[in-house]
C-alpha cells in the first residue's frame, strides 16, 4: 500500500475505563480492516484515543475516518447510558 493520505485525531476521555471498553470493542476492526485501502492504528495517551489514519487516497481517507468516528461515537453513547444504571 502507497500512502497517501494521512489524518491523526484525538479524543479526550472522562475516565480510563471508557478507553479500555473502547480499545476492546474497536480493536478487532483495526487488526482485521474490511479494506486493504486503508489502515488504523489506536494509541493510548493519557486520557486521550489518538486515532491514526493511512490510505491510498482521500476518498478511502474519508471512509475510513467516518467509520471509526461513528463507532467511537456509538461506544461512548453506550458507555454513558451503562454509566446511569
């Protein structure tokens, strides 16, 4: 794969326990990407997810990075709602 496209974002979290839920539900999609057009890489910085993104082009940029925001998103939302029971 030739890079083209790179993007790296970073989140910040309330709590170490929401990082660790995240990487267990959204590590086995960085480690077996449906797509060979692009890679993810998940590191841990304190109390932030630093997201990294590499692809062949923009469009697969673009794909790739709305994917995993949303799964983010989604995890959170999840973790919030568990967080008031």
């Amino acid at each position: 794969m030739s890079i083209n496209s790179k993007a790296t974002i970073k989140i910040k979290f309330s709590s170490e326990k929401q990082i660790r839920s995240l990487f267990n539900a959204i590590t086995p999609e960085t480690e077996k990407p449906p797509t060979k057009r692009a890679r993810v890489k998940l590191e841990n910085d304190g109390l932030f997810v630093v997201l990294l993104v590499e692809s062949d082009d923009t469009i697969a940029l673009r794909a790739t990075l709305n994917s995993y925001l949303r799964w983010i998103n989604s995890i959170v939302n999840v973790l919030e709602v568990i967080d008031t029971f």
